[in-house]
C-alpha cells in the first residue's frame, strides 16, 4: 500500500527514529529492571510507540501532554532528554523529577510533560484544568490528554468529558485501546466497547483511529488540534493499539491467547513503517541501518549517564513536595473543629 502522506523524507524518517528509540529504550529499561538497576513499577510502552509519536507529531512544542503510568515513550516523543528519564528510572538525583517519581511519575515543566500519573484516570481532571487556564489566559495552546482504556470506566472520565465539552475547552482526550486493562479484555469490563462512542453524551467529535499506523494517527491528532485552536473545543480519539509486554515487568502475561499476539505482532507499526519507506523508494536500507547507529549510541549514553548520576542527597528528602509547608514555610496551625477542639 502506498503512503499517502504530504510529509517529506526527513519528517517520515524522523517518525520512525522515534518510534524505534522508544522501542529500544523500553527494551533497555527491561534489562536493566532485570538486573535490579530499576526497581518498583515499570510499565513498558512496546507496540504503542506509533500512537505517542503520531500524535505528539501533530502538536506544537508549547502545547501539553499530560498521561498516565505508562509514559516512558511519550516523554521521549515530547522531547524529553533520554539521558534525564533513563536517570529518573534509576532512581537519581538527574533525573527529570529529581530521582522522586520513578517510572511512573516523569515530569518535564519545559518541555510542558505535565507528569505520568499512577491513579487511574487521574490526569483526566487535570487536563481540564490546564485546558481551563489556557481559556482563561486566552492563549492558543491544547492539552493533548492521554489514558488507557481501563480509565473509560472510572467517573473521572465522564466529568472530564462533561466539562471540557461545557466550556468548551481545547483538550484532547486520546485513548489508548491497547486490548486490557491489566489482565482484563475490554469486553469483559466495558459495555460499550466502541471506547470513541462515548462522545456522543457529551455532543464531542470522536474518532477510531488505527493506532499501529503513526501516520494515521497523526492525521487524525492534527484533525482534532485544528478543531481545538479553532474555539470549538474537545474531541474524543480511541487509537487501537497493543502492548506487546505485560501491564508491567511483573505481569507472567498468561491471559492472552497466542494467536491474538501474532495478529497483533504482525502490525508492528515500526517494521511495517520501515517496508514501506524501503519498497516506495522513500529512503534506503543504508539510511535505516544508520538511524540503529544513532539510536544505539543515545541509549549506550543514556545508561552511562544514569549510573554515573548520584543518588538524591538525604536532606533533600522533604523538598519538592509543597513549598509553603516546607521548613522555611511551617504550616500554619490547625484550624479549631468539632474534630479538633484544641
């Protein structure tokens, strides 16, 4: 099939070099979790890099992404330095949340990676927040918001929907169907699982999107970004997708059928990608092999940077939780209550 794309060689290349330094950061981070290097929740992003990259290619640098725990590959395409998250996982004072939020908790200010968060639907509130104070500000932004299917479930979803839509705000909200919730089928715990039909409650446009074809995803992404800077508000997207591993390094993955993973390895958005490029006369395998070169060398430099890295000194243990409680700021007094009559 013929790429139907008006992006040029250099932007379809840099979308596969990106898809393949998730891909192998996330391989990195399994073997360094196996050698007890990484420790606590890893979740792995393998076989969903084609949504992140898709759709983070369809927005501007100062717009936010705001996700949830599985967000290793998603701060990498936002921009994030490898080298910082590769230290954050370790556990270091370099890296991108100072070594205090782990693999679950990335958070990057400047390039507006507005954190991964381990509640489920957590960051769906919080992205009609940042959606309001764009509105408010009257700035030209957009949240691009991104959840997992599991979160379709929680009330938190609804509410967000519901008041994005009532103030019309410009955020995204970007499903990423990978098949389960942990070890749950979709179709075994969501009524209605045509995820993007939940819009019409709240009269927002919604789109099912191919999640293993970067390209398609961001044509859709850029769809929904022109509706939002426009002033009409929110969409709703569902990108089916899969994740290759387990819900995290401690998942056995014995609820899947075989079959099931072949079909779904047999979309692997990243070789399919590089076919196509090779067989259209688009770029060469010599091209190719020299992105493996370049993205070898990142992660090569990424581990040595985190081990190298020291350990958050224990006297910064109390810092970067809320400033005006922190020592220099004590917390004022309880207030008198019927709970606390002294």
């Amino acid at each position: 099939m013929k790429l139907e794309t008006q992006l040029t060689t250099t932007e379809l290349l840099n979308l596969y070099q990106k898809m393949l330094l998730i891909r192998e950061f996330e391989e990195k981070a399994a073997q360094m979790y196996t050698q007890g290097k990484i420790s606590g929740f890893t979740h792995l992003y393998i076989g969903q890099e084609a949504v992140a990259v898709g759709a983070i290619s369809a927005i501007l640098d100062h717009d936010y992404v705001i996700t949830a725990y599985r967000e290793h590959g998603q701060a990498l395409a936002k921009g994030c330095d490898p080298k910082e998250i590769m230290a954050e996982l370790f556990g270091k004072a370099t890296g991108v949340s100072g070594g205090r939020g782990g693999s679950m908790h990335l958070c990057d200010i400047e390039h507006r990676f507005m954190g991964g968060f381990a509640i489920v639907a957590g960051q769906l509130p919080l992205a009609v927040g940042l959606g309001l104070s764009i509105t408010y500000k009257k700035e030209n932004d957009v949240v691009l918001c991104l959840f997992g299917d599991g979160a379709v479930n929680e009330g938190a979803f609804h509410e967000s929907l519901n008041l994005a839509k009532l103030w019309d705000l410009p955020v995204i909200f970007l499903c990423e169907n990978n098949q389960y919730a942990m070890g749950t089928a979709v179709s075994r715990a969501t009524s209605l699982t045509n995820i993007a039909q939940h819009a019409c409650s709240y009269e927002i446009p919604s789109h099912r999107v191919n999640g293993m074809d970067v390209l398609a995803v961001r044509e859709t992404v850029e769809h929904a970004v022109r509706y939002a800077r426009a002033g009409h508000g929110p969409s709703l997207i569902e990108a089916l997708t899969y994740r290759y591993r387990g819900h995290s390094m401690a998942d056995p993955l014995k609820y899947r059928a075989a079959q099931e993973e072949e079909i779904w390895q047999e979309r692997d958005p990243i070789p399919n990608l590089a076919q196509k490029l090779i067989e259209q006369n688009i770029t060469t395998q010599q091209a190719m092999d020299q992105i493996q070169q370049e993205v070898t060398q990142i992660l090569e430099s990424a581990v040595a940077f985190a081990e190298e890295s020291p350990e958050p000194p224990l006297d910064s243990l109390m810092t970067r939780i809320y400033e005006p409680f922190s020592n220099q700021n004590p917390a004022p007094p309880p207030k008198k209550s019927l709970l606390n009559p002294q």
